[in-house]
C-alpha cells in the first residue's frame, strides 16, 4: 500500500484514477479548493495550489509516496509545487498533455524527445493568473510547467512578463524528486465529458449542419476515459520511470471516423465545410503531431486500439440512440 495525493481529481478522469488507487488497496488523499467533496473515506485537504503558504500549512508534518499532479497548468505553479514537495513525496507525476508539441507538424508519429525541455523558455512573470490567457495559452503552460520540473533551478522563471517564453532556458539541477509527467492524448468517453466537443458534432449531425474542417485534414491520437485513468494509476504506484511519456490508444482517428461513430449513434447526416482560415471544429487539425506511444509499450504498459472503445465512448457521452 502506498500513500497518494491527487492535486485536483475531482473530475472526469481524475475521479477515475482516484477510484482505481483506492480499489487497489492504496492510502488516497487529495488536496483541492474544496468546492467539492470528496469521496467516501477519502482525506481532503483544502488550498488554493496558487498559494505557496497555505499548501505549507495544510501540509505541515504529511508526506507522500506519490504525488499526481492533475491541474497544474504553469511553470509558477510547478515552481511553487517544487518548493513545497520537496522533502515530502519520492515521487511526482505531472498529468501534461499532446498540446506540448504545439510546434510540431510531422507526417512520423511524435515521440517524446521531439520536445527539448532543457531548451524551453520559462516565463513566470507571463499572466497566468488570467483564466482566459492561460485557456489561451494552455500548451504552452504545460510545456513550460514540464521544464521547470524536469531541471529548472532557483533562477528559473526570471521571465520578462511581456509574453509567453520570454524567460530563460531552464537551468538548474534537477527536480528534488523522481519526476515523470504523462501526456495525455484527446481523451473520449463518459457521460461526464465536461468538454463539449462530442456534443459540438453530436448537434450538428442532428440537424445536418455544416461541420467546419480545414482543407488538409490530419488524424490525431486519442485515448478512452477508462485508460487513461487506468495508466496515470499505473504511472502513480505501478512503475518507476522517470521524464515524460506518451499516453493514447493504437489507432489514430480522423474527424470523419469519430462523426461516423456520432452518426450511428443518434442519426442525422454528416456534413463537412472545408475551410482555408477560420475556426475549426475541435477534433480535425490543420497539422500532424499525433503522439508515438512506443515508450510507454517499452516500459510494459498495453494499451487497447481505439477501434475497440470508440463506439462505446461516443454512446457513453451523447447517451442518446438512434430514433
């Protein structure tokens, strides 16, 4: 048995996880704002991640065996993360995301190394306490969240705050703990999808509205609900690596595979609108950076293809059958 805080989970796939870790016998406390409560016999503790003295306060005396990390979105919230955690977890487990490879546009499968960290410019003087910057610049802020992890020292984050990235490359020795960060692909599935983007499909197939896509449209990697949870749990207490790793489902999908799946579900018509400038809809992409998963294969974690959930995930979300 090992002991675990969740920061945040108390939705979608971080309830999951949470549920996982404690079926399988582990100690599970979690630590958010408190707008929610927490599950039966479940340990809550109340603060604001954004406030170093309170998270030193509430954690006066506790350490972990692991900590997950699922709503840390800027490198001032992992530098503040560094500071407290060390000293109070062996083990840290960043939930990131595939929008890190935000610059990238290849026709191969992108693998972990594809992003340098060490060459990441760090910006904590940016306004990432704005919700609308930070929704704006979410990629951006996982990747710099990553980078401060993975090696920033004391120095790090003196950014210019005139814009994302105008700090320095991170420098230092190295987390004060072991570090891995998980980036999630487009996650489907459960009726308690917050996002929307099913929906987004789901109303226009209904009525046979146009659905926008861009000219060139490339497949993405994408992940079950279930699997997810399933690997950040294993990523907690079932292993030991270090550094980032990929985490989707075989099988890339195309916006047309996943509307077809829509359509089968509640009827309707599917109607694409190619679009040379303009907003898209959320499941079709101007670029390829579709993750490669071969690392998290190598470390011995098996995940499903998406051919064997997609129908499930989309009946799950729209919970609605065909008239």
């Amino acid at each position: 048995m090992k002991d675990v805080l969740v920061i945040g989970g108390n939705r979608y796939f971080g309830k999951r996880l949470i549920a996982l870790l404690r079926e399988s016998g582990h100690r599970v406390t979690i630590l958010n704002r408190g707008s929610s409560a927490a599950p039966d016999g479940i340990e809550q503790l109340v603060a604001d991640r954004d406030d170093e003295a309170a998270l030193e306060s509430v954690l006066a005396g506790r350490s972990f065996d692991v900590v997950v990390d699922q709503v840390c979105y800027t490198p001032r919230q992992a530098e503040i993360a560094r500071r407290v955690f060390a000293g109070r977890t062996r083990r840290y487990v960043m939930t990131s995301t595939v929008e890190v490879y935000a610059y990238e546009d290849s026709a191969s499968p992108v693998a972990e190394d594809a992003l340098d960290l060490g060459t990441v410019s760090v910006d904590t003087g940016a306004a990432w306490e704005d919700p609308e910057f930070r929704e704006a610049h979410y990629g951006e802020g996982k990747r710099q969240a990553e980078a401060v992890f993975a090696g920033a020292g004391a120095g790090a984050g003196a950014g210019t705050g005139e814009g994302v990235g105008g700090g320095g490359p991170v420098d230092g020795g190295g987390p004060p703990f072991a570090w891995a960060s998980v980036r999630v692909a487009h996650v489907l599935g459960g009726a308690d999808d917050f996002t929307g983007r099913i929906d987004h499909y789901a109303r226009r197939i209904r009525a046979g509205e146009p659905i926008a896509v861009p000219v060139v449209n490339h497949p993405a990697t994408y992940v079950y609900v279930e699997e997810i949870a399933a690997f950040l749990a294993w990523a907690a207490v079932g292993t030991d690596f270090t550094g980032p790793v990929n985490a989707h489902s075989h099988g890339p999908l195309t916006t047309a595979e996943i509307c077809a799946a829509i359509e089968r579900r509640v009827g309707g018509r599917t109607v694409f609108r190619e679009v040379e400038v303009g907003e898209i809809s959320p499941f079709s992409f101007s670029r390829s950076y579709g993750m490669d998963n071969s690392r998290a294969n190598g470390l011995g974690y098996s995940f499903s293809h998406s051919s064997a959930w997609l129908a499930d995930a989309v009946a799950e979300t729209v919970g609605e059958v065909r008239a």
